[in-house]
C-alpha cells in the first residue's frame, strides 16, 4: 500500500464529537497482551505527532502555517485520548507498566531483527536489554505489592527474567549521544524505524515520569524514578538517530508517513474486532493528514512529496510477536557492554577515569541506595526466590542465581562475557 496513492477525507470532517471520543475500553482479563500492546504504541505515536507539531509552531512566525497546523495537532489529539481511554479503570499502574516493558521489548526486537543498518541496530539491541531488565524489576514489584504474576499479563510470549541490570544502565549523559541517520541515503524501513522507536520510548519515559509522585508507596515512588531517567538516556539515543538534517515540513512529512504505517500494521495484525475498526478509522484520518502535510511541504518549500519518501510503499506491516530466542542471543552477546560516546565497548575495556565510572559513582553511591536492586532483594527476603518466568536457565551464568540480585554484570570488568554486537 501506498497512502499517497489514497482519497483522503476533508481534514474539519474528521472531527469526532465527545460520544465518539469514549471508546470501550478492553477487558484486561480477556484481551491479548499484543493489543494492550499496539495501544500503548500508538498512544506513544499520537503523542509525538502532536509534540512535534506544537515545537515546529513555535519555531516559525508565519500564522497561516501556525493555523494549518493547529487544526491537524487538534485531530492528533483527539486521537490519542481515544486511544489512551482504551485501558480500563481497574487496570492498575504497575499491570499496565508491564504493558509498557513488553512493548518496550518485543517491539525493539522486531525493529532490530528487521533493520539493515548495523548502527541503529546497535543502538537497539544495546537498549533492548536494558528494558528487559525492567519487566523483571517491576514483575517483581507487582507480585509483592498487588500478588499477580507478570507471566500472565504478558500472555508467556515474553521472559521474565534478569537482563542487564538496572544498576549498571546510569550512564554519563555524553554517553547517550548518537550519530544521526542520513535519511537521505537511509532505507524505507531505517528511517521508520529510529522514528518508530523514538515515540515509542518518549511514550514510556513519559508515562514513568507522571506516574512517579502518584504511586501509593515509597518504594514503587524510587523505583519509577530511576526507571523513568533510564527511559530519558533511550529517548536520547533513539532521538539522536532520527535524521538531523531534514527540514520542519520534511519531518512533520515522515511523522504523518510513520503513523500511517503504524496504523496500516495495527490494523493488518490486530485480532480485536473492535480495536481493529479503531485502527482502520484512524489509519483513514492519518492518510488524510499525511495528504495535507504534502500540500504544506509544497506550498511552504516547494517540494514533492516524492523528493523526501522517494518509494512509499509500505513495508511488510510491523508484527509484534514473542521474540525468546533473539533477545537471549542479544543477551548472551552484549550484557557487558555498555555505551562509549557514540559508540558501545565493552565495560572490560574501559579506562578506571571513564565517564562511564564516574557517572555510576555519582549517581549509584551505595549499592543499597538503587531502588531496582532492593526490589530483587525485597522479594527474595519475602518469598525466598526472586520472580523469574523463563524456558530455559540464562544465557549468564552470572544471572542464573533465583536467590542474589548481581550488581556487577554490565557495570564491573570480569563479570560477564560478551561476544560483541552482531549485524
């Protein structure tokens, strides 16, 4: 499918009245955990669409174009509360937060096992286990908080168990920079790819950050802020990879694109009747903002459509799926590795004075300070074990222990061995 190739709607037809605005929410016993899944994604996605939009108004002067863009980031917006009132009322923060990390890694491993450039496959697979990690934290957290097991709410498409850990992902700002794609020279599907994983993460560095100071406990209070400063360095990463050198209506072009693709594979792969018609309805709106965003590129930069998104066929749709054996082959290659400026090494290799050192200093202090690791301990003190659903013992011998959180893999010289990243 090409959605330049479609007849899109009038833009001022596609308002919705406050009826159409509440939807029917799922059924968090019954619905599939790649549904829950695909609404946190587009959530994420209507976010960044907007967001962009509201920076790219504040950085022009011209009210025509401020008002053409008003009128879209208004749409955008009432697609996302949609889309974010799916998730019912007695779904709770920390059910819905392994929502979040299944996403968070299940979709970086499709992106990663999909993209053909080796650099922002890198950056994937780096952060991949950083956020497989975190379902293990939190699974922990909800089973000594509320008694009910990740495993379930995951569906068993995804393991829970240590990745590398939370401990050991505080890294230096300046480690967090990446090169930029050029998205000139960049396949269809790479520069799909950094925005779609951008949003995605934004989405959860968001979420952690509103729901911090609105937890009930103290502990769940420490553990969302250090997780949700952890989603801040991804943001920064994913966002770094996005091409830097395409103008405002280029990009607003490939955000308006990125959504239409989105929508299309929401709606080829979703089982739910019901939210597969929202996905249709929604993929219909967004053609007719990817139409508009055309005529803007147009009349403001006189440009085709074609001089940004030369072939606009869609790619084969975005499936989210279990992805066991890839992330355990990413885990036994790349636990011990952390990030070095622009690129990855391997902690073994870096100097005593490296930023990477300092920062943990500085931030960690004592062991017993970092919220990530006591949950483990809490929960083995509590239950004997920690909280583990796997099919097979880690690919670390460090990690298999159910009975000691590690907090030296990733983060200490010897701990763990690491192949390197593979492409």
């Amino acid at each position: 499918m090409n959605p330049f190739d479609e007849h899109p709607e009038e833009l001022e037809k596609l308002a919705e009245s406050w009826k159409e605005m509440y939807p029917k929410p799922y059924d968090k016993h019954e619905t599939d955990p790649y549904t829950k899944t695909r609404i946190i994604l587009m959530n994420g996605t209507e976010f960044e669409a907007n967001w962009f939009s509201h920076n790219l108004q504040r950085h022009t002067a011209d009210t025509n174009l401020r008002r053409e863009l008003a009128l879209v980031r208004a749409l955008e917006k009432q697609q996302q509360i949609k889309i974010s009132l799916l998730k019912p009322d007695d779904e709770s923060a920390l059910e819905h937060t392994i929502g979040y990390e299944q996403l968070a890694v299940d979709l970086t491993a499709e992106l990663g096992a999909r993209v053909t450039d080796c650099y922002v496959k890198s950056a994937l697979d780096f952060a991949l286990l950083e956020d497989f990690d975190h379902l293990y934290r939190y699974a922990n957290k909800l089973e000594m908080e509320q008694g009910v097991l990740a495993e379930k709410l995951v569906g068993g498409y995804t393991e829970i168990m240590p990745g590398r850990p939370t401990i050991a992902h505080h890294r230096h700002p300046a480690d967090n920079v990446r090169r930029s794609t050029d998205g000139k020279k960049a396949d269809l599907f790479t520069n799909l790819t950094t925005m779609i994983i951008t949003a995605a993460e934004q989405q959860t560095m968001n979420y952690y950050m509103n729901i911090t100071n609105l937890a009930t406990d103290e502990a769940s209070r420490k553990l969302y802020r250090e997780i949700c400063l952890v989603e801040e360095e991804h943001v920064t990463q994913y966002g770094n990879l996005i091409d830097a050198n395409g103008t405002w209506l280029e990009m607003l072009l490939w955000h308006e694109y990125t959504e239409c693709y989105l929508y299309w594979s929401c709606y080829m792969t979703e089982k739910d009747k019901y939210i597969r018609s929202l996905w249709e309805k929604n993929l219909q709106i967004e053609i007719a903002h990817l139409h508009n965003a055309a005529r803007l590129l147009k009349k403001y930069e006189k440009k085709e459509w074609s001089q940004v998104i030369p072939d606009a066929t869609f790619p084969d749709p975005l499936s989210l799926h279990e992805n066991v054996d890839y992330v355990r082959r990413v885990l036994e290659n790349t636990v011990q590795y952390t990030a070095n400026k622009e690129d990855y090494a391997d902690v073994s290799t870096l100097p005593e004075d490296a930023d990477f050192f300092r920062w943990q200093k500085i931030i960690n202090g004592g062991v017993k300070d970092v919220e990530s690791h006591n949950v483990i301990v809490d929960h083995i003190a509590k239950y004997g074990t920690d909280y583990r659903a796997m099919r097979a013992p880690s690919p670390i011998p460090a990690l298999r222990s159910d009975k000691k959180d590690n907090t030296d893999v990733g983060r200490k010289a010897g701990a763990a061995n690491s192949k390197g990243f593979t492409c």
